[in-house]
C-alpha cells in the first residue's frame, strides 16, 4: 500500500502521475510491505536509528538526526518508510533544490538486514517517483558510490537514471563501515521521472545492457578486473567503451584497503576522465561493465 497525495494542478500529466501511483503500489504489494510519508517524531527518531545500524556509524555520526529529519518533513520534503506490521524496514529521505529548476534530491536511502532481496528499495524509490510527480516534479537527482556494482545497477538498471556528473571526493572523510576511510568519490545521476525508459522500468522492465555484445562490435575496454582483483587500465580509443568495477569493493576494503584505493583512483582517472571529456554513460551490465558513448 501506498499514500500519495495528488496535486490537481501541474505540469505532469494527471494520467502520468496516476501511472506512477499504480507502478508504487504494485512494487510495495510485491515486497510485501506498507510504504507511506513519515511524520510522527517515534518513527523519525526510528528513521535515524535506521540509517545508523546500515552504515555502522561512529559514535555521534548518525547519517541524519532526528531533528534534522523533523524539519525536513516540516518543511514539505521527503521522508518515507517501508513498514511491515508496524516494523521500519526501510527508508528514504530527499530534499528540494534549487527553487527555480523545481528539482529533488534524493539524499539517502537504505534497507535492513532483515528486508534484504525482497525489493523493498525499489518500492521506497517509486513511492518517491509518484510523490515527486505528484509535486510537479519531473526529475529527482542523487549520488552513489560509482564502485558499488549492486548499486550501479538498481540505479542505471533497475530504475532507469543516468549519469551526469562524477564528483571527487564529493562528502570528505566519513567514518562509517561502509565508506571505509577513502576518499568518498560519487555519480551525480538524474532520474527523468515520466521518461519513457523510467515509466518501462517502473513496471518491471529494466534497462538491458549488453557489454559483451558491444566488446564483439568493437568497444574498447578502458577498465578491467586482472588475475587478482585489482584494476587493469587499458585502451579508450574507441567510440563506446566499457568500464569495470570489482564485485564487492566494500569487501575489499575491509580486506585489501590499498586494492580498493587502486580501484578508487582507476576509476576516477577512467569513468571520470571520459565523462569530464564529455562521455555519456548509457548504461550499467549486471556483469559489472559501465557503457560509455564518446562525443565524436
């Protein structure tokens, strides 16, 4: 179930608002879970206790605070959750930008262990998809770790955004057990909520992309993975070139931190440098490859 407020008057088609509405109800029924705007200051103080547990935050780092939160709901924005039987098991926080361009942004999302695989994130991101439109919003933006491959693809794959800008070292330090202690570069992506790709992969048909198939027409593999799962940089002379990221950089860097500020800086000099040069990145492979088109 899901509880989205409709706004009568906008720019948004009210057909395409509604197809929003259904496509989020539909992906919380198949979770099984309740995604609904929290309010109440339990479950926002809950929220932060949320966030706090995924990223195993340091002492007195909580990602966002409980005041923070209430202000932010206060104040018109973002802030929802995933519920089963009264259980937080997700949540997801965004906030409005730059007045005159009507934007969102997403700034954090996260699930708990114990909502893992039941696509419990996606429900939470189409809920927001049918708020924001329902809003007169037509994109919402956000960052993510280039490095996370699970994320690139809920994020390329799943639900259909594009890259637009790579950030380095975007946050500075942050003291969490998933960032590690590297710098913290991301992928500023923009999500065209009535796109025809976005509405597709709403309903359950995600973004396909085919590395393999692109290598055999003559892609260039400007990154790759060697015999022992560091960074390999080779050639981008070509005009679609792939870029891989390793199967758990969160892993290693647990393990291996050097490997992973190895991949830290390959992928900036990589996936950064051809984006800086104009590049567009089309997609993500499941396979752990980004797609970039080069400007002729």
């Amino acid at each position: 179930m899901t509880n989205l407020a409709m706004n009568t008057e906008r720019s948004v088609t009210s057909e395409t608002c509604d197809e929003a509405v259904a496509a989020a109800r539909a992906a919380a029924t198949a979770s099984g879970v309740e995604v609904r705007e929290i309010t109440e200051m339990a479950e926002l103080t809950a929220v932060g206790v949320l966030f706090e547990t995924i990223w195993r935050s340091a002492p007195g780092t909580r990602p966002v605070t409980t005041e923070l939160l209430r202000a932010l709901s206060a104040a018109g924005n973002y802030v929802a959750g995933a519920f089963v039987g009264g259980e937080l098991l997700g949540a997801c926080v965004g906030f409005f930008g730059n007045p005159g361009k009507g934007s969102l942004h997403s700034h954090i999302a996260g699930v708990a262990k114990a909502g893992a695989g039941r696509g419990i994130g996606y429900a939470l991101k189409l809920h927001q998809r049918g708020w924001a439109l329902a809003q007169d919003v037509s994109a919402i933006k956000w960052t993510f770790d280039p490095l996370v491959r699970r994320n690139a693809y809920f994020n390329l794959g799943k639900l259909g955004a594009l890259p637009v800008l790579y950030l380095r070292d975007f946050y500075g330090p942050m003291t969490d057990g998933i960032n590690g202690s590297g710098d913290t570069d991301r992928l500023m992506v923009s999500w065209d909520l009535a796109g025809t790709a976005v509405r597709g992969a709403a309903f359950g048909e995600p973004i396909r992309t085919d590395a393999k198939a692109l290598l055999e027409r003559g892609a260039a593999v400007a990154l790759s993975v060697d015999a022992n799962g560091g960074p390999a940089t080779g050639s981008a002379d070509a005009p679609v070139v792939v870029v891989a990221v390793p199967a758990d950089i969160e892993g290693l860097r647990g393990t291996d931190p050097g490997k992973a500020a190895a991949w830290r800086a390959a992928l900036r000099e990589t996936l950064g440098g051809l984006m800086s040069a104009g590049g567009r990145v089309n997609g993500f492979d499941r396979a752990g490859f980004y797609v970039i088109s080069k400007e002729e």
